[in-house]
C-alpha cells in the first residue's frame, strides 16, 4: 500500500523548491544584470578611448598639412611662379599630391592637375566646403581624409588658406605623405594609454603596419597581435572579441585619416566587477533564504498543520456517514469559523443535495437564453447598406458555451467584427465569455485601436481571474470604403480570405491569448479586402472537430470546403456558414461534439473601386471586379459582354505601355449613371491620348493596315462615349455604355 504524503512533508518539499527556484532565478537574474553592465560599461570604456585617440590623429593631421599649406601660400604670397610649371616645381618642393589656385570668384585659375583647370569651385559638394574662404568667413579650412569626388579610389586630404591678393591656395596630400610626417607623433599617443587596468591603444596603417603599440612591436604587422579586422564583415566601432597577446579581449577599430585605431579590454577585467558583485549577492542570499525558511516552515507546522489535522480527523467521520460529528477546533478565529462553517454545511446537506438538481436546471435553462440573447441574431444585420454583409452562428457543444462572435459599427464607414473562444465549457466559460465580451465592446466603442483594445481588455480579464481562464480572440476593423481591415490575433486561429473562388489562411503573426498575462503588448496587422472578397472567421470547434477515428477535420479540409464560388452578399455569407456545416457533418458523422462551433462571414462588396499593379496578370482580378460591379447596377449581359472586351483592350494598353521599368499601378471605378454605366481608368504613366491616334482604315487588307490603333477603335465603336484627360498627372480615360443599347 503507497503511503500518502503529509501536508508537512509536502510543504517543506515544495518550500525547498520555491526557495531554490527563487534563489536560482536570483542568481540568474543578477548574473545577467551585472553581465551586461559590465559588457555595456566596457563598451563605453572602448569608444572613449578610440575617440580621444582618434582626435588627437586628426589633430596631428590637420595641423601638419595647415602647415604645408601655410608656408605654400606664403612662398606664393613672396611672388613664387603660379603657372603650371611653378606650381609642380612647388609640389615636387614640398612633397604633396596637388596645389590648386583659386581666384576670388571661385574658380580654379592654376592646378598642377591639367583636368581642374576652370572648375568652378561651387559646382561639387566637395569642393564648395572651401567657399567660406571667398566669404571672409574663414582664413584656413581643412577637410577630413577622404575618397576624391573625381575618383572615389583614391583618398586625399586638403586644405586652404587664403591668399594676400584674394582667393586661396588648396593643397592635398595623400595617406602616405602625411603619414609619413606625422608616424613619429602617433608613436607616442598609445605608449601611456591604458584601457581600464590592462587594456591598451593599438594604431595600424593602410597596410596593416604597426604604428603605435604599447608592446613596442612598431612595424610589425597587425596580426601579430593576434587581432584580424575585415572591413567587408566587421563594422567601425562595433564590439568584437579576439585573443590579444595571449588574452582574450573585446575589441573595438575605427579607421579615420589612412589609421585603423583598434582598443583592446581583457575580457577577465570587464567580468572582474561582475563576479565580486555576483559572489556578495549569493552570500547574501543563502543567509536570508535559509532564515526565512526555518522560520515559514516552524510557524506553518505549527499554526496550520497541526490543527487541520484535528479538523481533517472529524471531516473523515463526516464523510464515512456520521452526520452526528461536530468539528471543534478553536485555537484561531479562522478555525474556529471554519468549524462553525463544516458544522452548518453538514446541517443543511440534505436539502441542499435535493434542491441542487433542479436548481441547477433552471439555472441552464436561464443561462442559455442570456447567452443567445447577448449575441447578434438578426440577419441581413444592416439591410440598408450594399457595401458589406454579415452572417454568424454559434452551436454550444453543452446547454451553453465560450465561444462568442460579435459586429458593430463603429462610424459610417467603420465595422468592427470578432470571434473568440474561452477556454474551458460550461458555466463558467460562458460567464467569462459574457465578461469578455463585454470589455472588448466598450474599448472599441470609446476608439481605441485594435491592439489597444487587445491590451486594455487583456489587463481588464486578468483582474481577479482566479480560474486561471483565457480568451482567444480575432478582432478586425473593416474601413468600408477602402477595405482596409486593421487586425489583432490574440492566440486566435487565421481567418480564411475566399478570393475569386480560391480560400487560403490569411498570413498573420499571433499575439498571446487575452487574460493570459499582464502587461502583454499586441500587434496590429493589416489586410486589404477587394470588392467580391469573402472573409470566414471560425473558432476551432471547427478545425479540431474529431469523427468516430479521432482524425480532425483540419485546415486542409475547411480551404477545400471554401474553395469555390460563392456568389456575393447575404447569400454569400449563408452560403459559406452552410458550406463549412455541412461539410463538418458529412465529416464527423454520429461522432459527439465536444466543442462549441462558431463561425461568422463577412462579404466586401466595397464602392465599386480597385486598384491593382499595372500588369497583365491582374487582368482576371480587374474583369471579375468590373463584372460585379455590372451585376450590381443591372447591367444587361449584352452591354457586360460589350465592356469586358472594351475594358480588357484598355487595361492591357495600360499595363504593356503606360509605365516605364517597374509597373505603377491602375485605379478602376465603376458607377452608375441613370440608365448606363461608366467605367474610369487613372493611371500614373505616360501622358497618353489614344483618343488623338487616327482610326485604322478598317476598309484596307489587314496585312496593308498600319500597325496599333485597331483596339482602341473597337472600344470606341462598342462604347457610347469615350473620353480622355490629363488630370492631376494622371491618364484618365472613361468609357460609357447605356444599358438600352
């Protein structure tokens, strides 16, 4: 015979769990706390360094090549030669790639480079840097080490200064040359530089040379360091780890003026702060957990154990039969009331135990028609609207159920529409799906967004949800005159979109379930319905509806089921709800349902407006478009016929020529007007006027005719009126057909 457990036994059992879970997760969560302030720490350490650094190269830099472009000027000022020769006898004197002269009006007067003679110094955005020199608002600029706008290969330094008589001298030199000045300075810069403790500064030319090392290897290459950079892969002053002299370091490179500055932290000093704080914190801890643990477990053995076992001694007599037992345990007020609460129980079991049955009968009975009640019954629900149509049931798998749909409009051109599912059956679940129901309406009533619905209404159910219960939900707000549907999946099951008689899921990302967590953020998502579009939404009562093999129904099942036509409006909607039944029926035979079935259909019919990619693909989405749009004026299926051709030549026109490279897109409207209907095309293309194309003479052999012009004269024959205009850089071409003709 197993022995059962104590309540002592199992509360220090699970105590010593908590307790080490709650110093496990502690330990955890400081491990990673103070990780990432050391990382976070050490990372600030290293851009710091590479900044003061890399402004004491620029510094160097600048002033070196000020200097040359100083004693330049000077020497021109002196009455030194300024032709082409003179200049390149004075760049070959001073060692630098290019002097330039530019006179007060800003254009190069003398160049030792043949190509810039004439440039006109404000024509590039390079070269108009220097213009504050002309102003008077600068004596002396210096640029920044970079690729030339002539040719982006080759990166070259310049400066200026003004000259006595007006204008300026610019003079640039490349990496090699200023390195070659300055290498003796940048030497020095990291001799001294420390990087927290044990870090250091490590400064490498283009090729990759040693300048500047703390460990004296100056004209050794980078890699002895054991530091590999490619540029290709590892971005400026991004954070990387390498083994440095023997230590493994984060590292840190920028590359400015012809430099790669690298900074180097060993990894054991920026976790050195970590591991001390980690180490206090466990020792800290072990002491107060191991306290308040002798402490909770004495008191609760001592105030709670020993006298439930009294109480539970008397509870066994009572349930073996013995009625007459009385429960006296008194040692507290919450006993004692306890006592008095098992006594008046047993008192008044008997009646209770008879009254139970039909009261919870009638309580069902009440239930279930509060439940139906609360949803929407009445359908067409909006008989004076052509643009949308509903229709929703719900089947409780018990008298009643957690599924619930719901729809109302929000504004004139605003519907909000949901389905959703409680967990669990029953009472309880239709209780919850009262509430749900209720929070979700008043959000969307007050305007909020779906996601901000979503998040109100997930803090609002889990206020006091001690039955641990949940709700997924798929609520969308249908922009009536776009078709635009803001969504919010909370855990919900994908709707299914039937478009031009092919189903498919709509793609979406779940959030988690309403009433599931506090403080969850929900994403919104978007869908764009085109008019004739179907949108089933369903909870899993249908998908996970089981037969007598326990095979699910499935998704696979429900996009076979709507993948057909199903008309357009209240016929539509009834239609798919009638579809998805009867298919579920045929499916799960006499198997019982163990699910509530909920399922609601939504019709756009929209205002007879589409817009689609220029391209000839579209061209069954634009003709079914048109098609149900004739449909809903009346239109005689002679004249349907007649403006099917006339609008296919049109589209197709559009798509082949209208736009160059990728294709723009096409706006199609349909309207009404007293006894015809028109038809407008807008595109954004090509300013184009079939109308002003010469009819084809039709009378010529077809091999004799001029090639084009033969379809936009079909259209004008089959039409009543066709008209172009140019309007708001848009083609806009309509076409009328009356219906009598």
């Amino acid at each position: 015979m197993q022995t059962k457990k104590t309540i002592s036994g199992t509360f220090l059992k699970w105590l010593l769990l908590i307790v080490g879970v709650a110093f496990a997760v502690s330990m955890v969560f400081s491990w990673t706390l103070q990780t990432r302030l050391s990382e976070k720490s050490a990372h600030h350490l290293l851009r710091l360094n590479i900044a003061d650094v890399r402004q004491d190269v620029i510094d160097a830099s600048d002033a070196n090549l000020l200097a040359l472009t100083r004693d330049i000027a000077a020497e021109i000022d002196a009455g030194a030669p300024i032709d082409e020769a003179g200049l390149l006898t004075l760049m070959a004197h001073h060692d630098v790639a290019e002097i330039n002269i530019i006179d007060p009006s800003g254009i190069i007067t003398s160049t030792t480079h043949p190509d810039f003679l004439n440039y006109d110094m404000r024509s590039g955005k390079q070269s108009a840097e220097f213009l504050g020199l002309l102003d008077g608002t600068e004596r002396e600029h210096v640029q920044s080490y970079q690729p030339t706008s002539y040719d982006p290969s080759l990166l070259r330094k310049y400066a200026g200064v003004c000259l006595a008589g007006g204008g300026f001298v610019e003079v640039a030199y490349d990496a090699e040359r200023f390195q070659r000045d300055i290498d003796h300075q940048i030497v020095g810069v990291t001799r001294n530089r420390h990087v927290g403790e044990n870090g250091c500064i490590i400064i490498a030319d283009e090729n990759w040379n040693i300048v500047s090392d703390r460990h004296e290897n100056e004209g050794a290459n980078l890699v002895v360091t054991g530091i590999w950079i490619d540029r290709d892969t590892m971005p400026e002053s991004d954070v990387f780890t390498a083994t440095v002299y023997g230590k493994e370091s984060s590292c840190m490179y920028v590359f400015s003026e012809g430099y790669y500055i690298v900074a180097v932290l060993p990894e054991n000093e920026i976790l050195l702060q970590r591991d001390t704080s980690v180490g206090l914190t466990a020792i800290l801890e072990v002491l107060v957990f191991l306290t308040l643990f002798g402490v909770i477990f004495l008191l609760v053995r001592k105030l709670v154990v020993n006298n439930l076992n009294r109480v539970n001694t008397s509870l066994s007599k009572i349930t073996d039969g013995d009625l007459e037992e009385k429960v006296d345990v008194r040692s507290n007020t919450e006993f004692a009331e306890l006592s008095d609460d098992i006594n008046a129980t047993v008192g008044t079991l008997k009646q209770y135990i008879s009254a139970a049955a039909a009261r919870i009968d009638r309580e069902l009975a009440l239930a279930k028609s509060i439940q139906q009640s609360a949803l929407p019954s009445v359908f067409p629900p909006y008989p004076d609207r052509t643009d949308v149509s509903l229709y929703a049931t719900m089947d409780a798998a018990k008298e009643v159920g957690g599924d619930f749909y719901d729809f109302y409009l929000l504004d004139e051109n605003r519907l909000a529409f949901l389905v959703a599912d409680v967990s669990g059956k029953g009472i309880p679940a239709a209780m919850f799906m009262m509430t749900g129901k209720t929070v979700l309406r008043d959000y969307a009533e007050r305007g909020d967004s779906p996601a901000e619905i979503a998040e109100n209404a997930n803090a609002k159910l889990c206020e006091g949800n001690d039955a641990e219960m949940f709700v997924t939900a798929w609520m969308g707000f249908l922009e009536t005159d776009t078709g635009l549907v803001r969504f919010v999946n909370a855990g919900h099951n994908p709707p299914v979109l039937i478009r031009d008689g092919a189903a498919s899921f709509v793609p979406q990302k779940a959030n988690l379930t309403l009433a599931a967590m506090e403080g969850v953020p929900y994403r919104e998502q978007t869908l764009k319905l085109r008019p004739g579009d179907l949108l089933f939404l369903y909870t899993d009562g249908v998908t996970e509806a089981a037969n007598a093999a326990e095979e699910l129904f499935g998704n696979d099942r429900l996009r076979e089921a709507l993948s057909k036509r199903f008309g357009s409006g209240e016929a539509a909607v009834r239609a798919v709800c009638g579809t998805v039944k009867e298919a579920l029926d045929a499916f799960t035979g006499d198997a019982p349902q163990f699910d509530d079935i909920t399922m609601l259909c939504l019709y756009y019919a929209g205002n007879n407006t589409l817009t689609v990619t220029a391209k000839t693909d579209e061209l069954p989405a634009v003709t079914g478009f048109i098609n149900r749009a004739l449909e809903g004026l009346g239109c005689p299926k002679e004249a349907a016929a007649q403006i099917d051709v006339a609008s296919e030549e049109i589209f197709a026109n559009i798509a082949n020529y209208a736009y160059e490279g990728e294709p723009g897109e096409v706006t199609i409207r349909v309207r009404g007007e007293g006894d015809s209907a028109v038809i407008e095309f807008r595109d954004r293309g090509i300013p184009f006027n079939p109308l002003e194309k010469p009819d084809p003479d039709v009378t010529l052999p077809a091999e004799e005719r001029e090639i084009g012009g033969l379809g936009i004269f079909m259209v004008k024959k089959s039409m009543d009126d066709v008209a172009y205009q140019r309007e708001n850089d848009e083609n806009v071409l309509t076409i009328r057909k009356n219906f009598s003709k």
